[in-house]
C-alpha cells in the first residue's frame, strides 16, 4: 500500500505504510534514533505479513515524511552534557504519537515492535497504555538507565559527525549524507553476521530523498535524555514482553537488553550472538520467527499475565547457530 498519512493530534501528522490483510492482527514496527520506517525493509514487511499479520510501519516525528517540529535545535554540547532542558518533547510524546496513530487507523490492540529508540517508545506505550497492546517487542534498546546499554567510546566520533551533518551551511549534500551513513554504519553493524554494504548505500541514498532535515535526529536524541531513567515505569508493564538484544552491539551494550527484560515482569530475554546495532538479513528468519512465535503465543492465552516481579531474572533464550542458508544479503537497520 502506498505511503499515508494519519493525524495524531497536538500538532503531529505521522506517515505510514501498511502490508497483509487489514483483518489481521496489526503488528506495529517503530524505528529508531533518527531512523526511517523504511529501514524496517519491504521485504521484512512482506515475510512478516505472510505469518498472519497486518504489518504498519511509520515515520516518527522529526524524521522521514512525517512532521518535523520547529525552534531551535539541541547543540551538541548540551547533548553530549545531556541536558534534559534541551529537549523540545520527551518519549512520552512520541508514545502518544503511536497512540493516536493506532487509535486514528482503528488498529487497537496491537503487537507492538520497537527497534532502539523505537523499543523505548513501545516500552513507554506498553507502560502508560496498557489496552492498545496485545504483545510486546523490544530489539536493542534499553531502560534509560546510565549504568547500563551505554555505547562504546569508539562510536562518539562516527555519531557527532552524523549529528553535526548540515548544521553550517544548510542540509548536507546527498553523497555527504551517504557517506557519513555508512560510515556510522560500518562502525555499529553485526561483526558475526554478514553485512551488504550496496544494501546499506541503498537505505542511505533512499533516506537521503524521503527526508534530510539535520535537526530531526537532535530533537529525537535530546527526547531519550530527557526521557530519563524509565525502569520504575516498565514495572507497570503488563503485555507479554520478548527483549531482543545482539551480543556484539556497540551502540546500546547488551547490558541494556538485559537490564530490560530485568525491568518488565515476566520478560523474556532472546540473546543473538554476533549481532550489532543493525537488522541484517541473515537474521530474519529467526527474528520473524520470534515475534510471530510471541505474538501466537500472547493471542492463545490473552488472559495470562506475568507472575514474575521486576528484578527477577529474565528468563533467556540463549543463541541458536543460524542455518548456512540463512546467512544472505543483509541490510541496514536503525542507528539508535
């Protein structure tokens, strides 16, 4: 189906997708840190739709074709100071965006999945929302808490150059923007699992076209910090939860995927060894085998609720070796 759009309200119009049949369950896909919908791949889409599900992918505010807010943007030494004041909204605002999107599109109760800086919205959707889920996902992402999921200090210089992007000058030039992509990307990447760098040019030079606004990933970053340290929030978690993290992700330390599953009772924490900060191909098969296994499971039993306390021990899914022919042309996922 053909890009859409959908008023949120408050001054937010939000543009989607949609695959699979609308009679469906709707699995709702959030991305990341200055991220487009359309690093959810088309072909992820479409392998996820063909499991039973109406799948929506978005463009949250600030990036892509939906509303880009307006004032003066976060500078980066108040980010890299990580003040909270620099912050024009928080997730909270970004959870109501999704609310209203689900709410406007009639798509309630949805499976929610959430991908870096989407899986801290869907974790705030999930917390202060509770009927619009049937179930959650939450992929490489984290609490909010500072002691846990914090980057490699190798990733501060590549990230600063993508912030600083167009912010002399007017916007970067399309080769410019590229580049500094797939630099980012060649740093936070899978390291045990292959990587296509044509398909990753490809998402940048895509992304380069929908949209290239320099302030909207500063707006979004100064929203996470804002946002906080949320793991007293995710206590109020009641929708069956699967935390997904890669064992090799530079950007948000495995740390944060467990410290997640450790905040939401009776989460379940899948481990997936050599994966990074990035969707790649050669990990679809199993990823979409986990959220539709997931989601069957939270659609059979919708009555049951978590019986373990937060801080107990997530409950892991330690890696399984990917079959040989599952190691094909990856592609770029969020960057944060």
């Amino acid at each position: 189906m053909p890009e859409q759009f959908c008023d949120v309200g408050r001054g937010v119009t939000l543009c989607y997708e949609s695959y699979g049949d609308p009679a469906d369950p709707t699995a709702l896909l959030i991305m990341g840190l200055g991220t487009q919908m359309i690093a959810w791949h088309g072909d992820f889409c479409e392998e996820l739709a063909g499991r039973g599900f109406h799948v929506v992918r978005f463009d949250n505010r600030d990036i892509g074709r939906s509303t880009h807010m307006q004032g003066r943007p976060p500078t980066i030494p108040q980010l890299l100071r990580r003040d909270k004041h620099a912050a024009a909204y928080t997730l909270a605002d970004m959870a109501e965006d999704t609310s209203g999107l689900l709410g406007g599109l009639q798509l309630e109760p949805a499976h929610v999945i959430g991908a870096s800086m989407g899986g801290m919205i869907a974790q705030t959707l999930a917390a202060r929302h509770p009927q619009l889920l049937r179930s959650l996902v939450s992929i490489m992402s984290n609490t909010g808490r500072l002691r846990t999921g914090q980057p490699s200090l190798r990733i501060y210089p590549q990230f600063i150059r993508r912030l600083s992007l167009g912010r002399r000058g007017g916007p970067p030039d399309r080769e410019t923007f590229v580049a500094a992509a797939e630099g980012l990307f060649a740093t936070i990447g899978s390291t045990g699992v292959p990587r296509d760098p044509q398909d990753i040019r490809e998402l940048a030079e895509t992304s380069y076209d929908r949209d290239h606004d320099p302030n909207g990933t500063s707006r979004q970053l100064a929203a996470i910090i804002a946002s906080g340290d949320r793991t007293a929030e995710l206590a109020h978690i009641t929708a069956p939860t699967l935390v997904i993290h890669g064992t090799a992700d530079p950007l948000v330390a495995y740390s944060g995927g467990r410290a997640t599953a450790r905040a939401i009772p009776g989460a379940r924490l899948m481990s997936i060894e050599g994966m990074g900060h990035d969707l790649p191909r050669a990990i679809w098969p199993r990823l979409i085998d986990a959220i539709a296994r997931h989601a069957r499971r939270a659609d059979e039993h919708p009555e049951r609720r978590p019986d373990e306390q937060p801080g107990s021990p997530p409950q892991e899914q330690p890696e399984r070796h990917l079959p040989q022919q599952a190691a094909t042309t990856p592609v770029a996922g969020p960057l944060g």
